[in-house]
C-alpha cells in the first residue's frame, strides 16, 4: 500500500504563527512509526507569493521531497524560481511515479484572480501524461475544488472549467481520485465518479455556514489527510493537531 501525508494552504508570510503551525504538522509526520511514502501539498504554500515567502518554504520542508502546486496566493514565476529553480510563468505541470502508483498535479490558478480554471492548455499537457501510464493507478492533485461544497465564500472562487476535467476523467479511468485545498476544511464529495477530497488547511481552519459568522479563523488547529492507496482504492483520513 501507498501512504501519502496531504497538507494545504500553509499561508507562509514570515510570522511566526504561521511558521509554527505549519512545523507542528511536518514534526508530527516526522514522528510518525511509519514513514509516509510521499508528502503533497496543494497550494498556497506562501501568503503574498514573494521570493522571501518562498525561501521561507524551501528551508521549512528541507529534504522531505513533498510534491507542489501553486494556489491562488502563489506566484508562478517566483515559485519556479525559488522552488524549482526554472523561468517562466506557465501552468505548472508535472508527474510523479511512486511504486505501483503515480501522482499527476496540475496548476489551477489563474494569475490575478482567487478562483481557478483548467485551462486548454493544461488539459492538454495532462492528457500526454496521462496517456504514459494507462494502466498505473493515478492520484489527480491541484488547488480548487472543481465542484460546489457548499460554502458560498469557497463556491465562488473554485475551480471553472470543470468540464475539461470531466473529458479528461472519462478518456482515463486509471485516475482513482481527486485531491486539493483552497478550502481550509476537510471535505470529501465526489466529481467525474471519482472521490474527491479537501485537505483540511495548516494556516487557518474555516467555519462552516451553519456553524457561525466568523469563515477563516486561526484559533481552529492545523490539520493534514493520511492518504492509503491500496491498489486503485483510495482510502483517507482526517488528523488535526490541536495546542497541547
């Protein structure tokens, strides 16, 4: 079986706050018996997206080897600059090959603007490397949520065009899930037949419209998903880490 440790939205700005937030997930994957196969994260690795931010986020994850994607907060030119030492400010794509599995991420920002969209141009990059690998069970990973979750501050601003995502679904059945953020709260749906699931965020938690009138909100803890890819069935689970 594959584990993989699934963070979002860390929102690294240079306080302290954030910066210790985002410590007690990693330390408490660091601590686990049982090292995790890979560690994601979807997005929003940095608040303001600036050089600064991005070095910031280089020296706190180290050598773990987590695989990235920008998000709404992030800017692709310094993300590629700082993180991944390249130019340009195309979408970024890219696969990963796992043992027996593979994770596919994809850029879902659009440059100014909070929402997101799979653009023409991405599907068609995700179309070829999907294409490589037929028959390898496949983890799909990017920032916002291509389907409503109910939240009307989150609905607004997820992911457009999620039609692509449907064609691109149906033409590759070895995709076994779906996995992102941008919603600052665990979140499990479905979207193309396939499951969907929200990483809980590391910055802030959010408030459900039922539960009150304050949405982002530090003082709700941290959290990840514990994801287990057991040949093409995914299984996961929620942990928050409260103060202690």
């Amino acid at each position: 079986m594959l584990l993989l440790a699934h963070l979002s939205d860390l929102h690294l700005d240079g306080s302290a706050r954030a910066r210790e937030r985002a410590a007690r997930v990693l330390a408490h994957i660091d601590a686990l018996p049982r090292r995790v196969d890979a560690m994601l994260v979807t997005g929003d690795l940095t608040d303001h997206g600036t050089d600064d931010e991005y070095r910031e986020v280089r020296d706190l994850l180290g050598d773990r080897g987590a695989l990235h994607c920008p998000g709404n907060h992030d800017d692709r030119a310094a993300y590629r600059r700082t993180l991944l030492g390249g130019t340009g400010d195309e979408p970024v794509v890219g696969a990963h090959d796992l043992p027996d599995a593979r994770i596919v991420l994809y850029d879902s920002t659009i440059p100014g603007e909070a929402g997101g969209e799979l653009t023409a141009w991405t599907a068609d990059r995700l179309s070829e490397l999907l294409a490589d690998a037929p028959a390898t069970p496949t983890l799909l990973a990017f920032h916002h949520p291509p389907t409503p979750l109910h939240i009307p501050e989150i609905d607004a601003i997820r992911q457009r065009s999620s039609e692509r995502l449907d064609a691109l679904l149906r033409a590759n059945p070895q995709v076994v899930a779906l996995l992102c953020g941008h919603a600052h709260t665990p979140a499990v749906t479905t979207f193309g037949g396939r499951p969907l699931v929200v990483a809980p965020g590391v910055r802030s938690g959010l408030r459900l419209p039922w539960e009150g009138p304050i949405l982002l909100a530090d003082r709700l803890p941290p959290g990840l998903a514990f994801h287990v890819l057991d040949g093409d069935r995914l299984t996961t689970h929620f942990r928050l880490l409260p103060d202690v």
